[in-house]
C-alpha cells in the first residue's frame, strides 16, 4: 500500500498539524519526502516528533521505509542515471550512512523480488532449462544487463553443456541467430535501460517460435511482453544506479535448483574443467 493510498483509508480526523503535513506531502511528493524530517517540520511549522508521529499514523514502520518508498515510485517512472541524480536527496550523507542504507536498501529489494514472483514461474524456466535435450540454451544480456548474463552463463555452462552467451554489441551476433532454430530457448536479462539489440534478438526467437524466458524489472518491459516466462527484480539503490543484487540473486537460485537436479553430470563437468586449469596453471594455489 503506498502513501496516498494510506491516506484514503486514514479515517481518524486530522489535527490541525496533521492536515498541514499532508498538504505539503501532497504538493511536494515524493521529492518532498526525499530531505530529513526535520526539513518538512520547517516548512510546515511543527515539530520533527510530530512528522515522524504522522507517518506513524499511517502505518509507516519508520521515516526511512516512507523514503524508500518514494524512491521507488520516482525511480519506476525514469530511465536513465542522469535523470535520478536527485533522488539521493538535498544532504550529503555521511560514509557510515551510506553504507547502512545500501545494505538495507538491498535487503528490502530482495524481500520484494521474493514476493513478486511466483514460484510456479521459477520452477517453468527450471524445469526449460533441464528439458533442453538436443536443444541449445542461448543466454543475452547487453549494456547494464550484461554483467548479469554473463554471470548466469558462467555457472550454467558448468550445468549444462549447451549453453551459448549471445554477444551483444559485435558483429558475431548475426552469425550466431542464423544458428538459432525454433526448439531453442533464449534466456534474456534485459534491465532498464533496455538495450534495443536485445529487445531484437527476443522478437527474433519468439517470431521463429523458439522460446523465451526472461529476467526484467517489470511486465511492462520490452522482453516481457515477448517472454513466455519472467522472473522480476526490484532495483531500488540509494544512487542514481540501480541495484543489481537481486538479479544476481535470481541466477544463484535457477543455478541452484538446476544443479539440485543434476549433481552427477554437474560433478563431471566441473572434473573436466578442474583438470584443464590444473593443467593450464590458471589458478594459484
């Protein structure tokens, strides 16, 4: 339930304080809520105890999950760094409080992408991923997404031999999509901002009618709409950059339950590759 919706179902009366804080809140959200409390008391005329008390009012755990929330809405509504600049609010934090608010902020981003996905939606990419057969795993991320492909690629390979990383931004990638053929499943991450060569390679697979399963940010995205499957995250951060923990978090657990249910092939597979670094001296010891 986010704030103006809170104020709908407030039904006690307002006191005269009350109603001057929700006068200026209406008229300044959510950028008005983004500053210290103490700053709203000012402008308003009452004390910082009394602010904090109204959000308390409303259901509001502390000031800090009412600036979370404000964040969030500003954050859904623009695309790119530049344009959240401000949303990290008039003061400059201190090192200790940074730090802090990351770690929370991080949290609160992994509670919610628990909740909002269904777990009938995991368990089908899962179970994609272990039904491959014959059929190759084509994994794509471009730009910001990239990090978070390669990532899920890295340790699904190891899984499953028929895994392919799409390039996003060389000229190999047309080479790659003439391999494509409508029994393979593209697994795309495409996180705001929305890199247009995968939002491409998704219409590509899904017009061959090969599969596609995805990890974004929300159903409104280009992906989703062409995915047969998706996984959310939220990105929440308390820098103009999104958070990418969640994300990173979702690949842990399809990586996790795709080896659950293949131990011994994943067992032989990393066999295989420790031998040839042992061989290759890749790694120190």
């Amino acid at each position: 339930m986010n704030l103006f919706a809170r104020i709908d179902n407030y039904s006690r009366k307002l006191t005269s304080a009350d109603a001057r804080i929700l006068d200026y809140v209406k008229g300044s959200y959510p950028h008005g809520v983004l500053g210290p409390a103490r700053i709203i008391a000012e402008k308003v005329g009452v004390s910082t105890a009394t602010v904090i008390r109204f959000f308390d009012k409303l259901g509001y755990q502390s000031y800090a999950q009412l600036q979370d929330e404000a964040r969030s809405d500003v954050s859904a509504r623009l695309s790119s760094p530049l344009a959240r600049v401000h949303l990290t609010g008039p003061e400059v934090p201190s090192a200790a409080a940074i730090l802090k608010g990351t770690f929370a902020t991080d949290a609160s981003n992994l509670a919610r992408t628990y909740k909002s996905n269904r777990i009938a939606d995991f368990q089908k990419i899962i179970q994609t991923i272990l039904h491959l057969g014959d059929r190759t795993l084509y994994v794509m991320g471009a730009r910001n997404s990239a990090p978070v492909a390669q990532y899920l690629h890295a340790n699904l390979s190891a899984c499953v031999p028929s895994t392919v990383l799409l390039a996003g931004d060389d000229g190999t990638l047309g080479d790659e999509l003439a391999k494509v053929g409508a029994d393979d499943v593209l697994f795309v991450i495409s996180i705001r901002r929305y890199a247009h060569n995968t939002i491409q390679v998704a219409k590509y697979f899904k017009e061959i009618g090969a599969k596609v399963v995805c990890i974004t940010d929300g159903k409104n995205s280009p992906v989703a709409q062409r995915a047969e499957t998706c996984l959310f995250v939220d990105l929440n951060s308390l820098s103009p950059f999104d958070s990418f923990t969640a994300a990173f978090t979702l690949c842990n657990a399809i990586v996790g339950a795709v080896v659950a249910q293949r131990r011994k092939e994943v067992e032989k597979s990393l066999l295989r590759n420790q031998k040839v670094s042992d061989f290759l001296r890749v790694f120190e010891k």
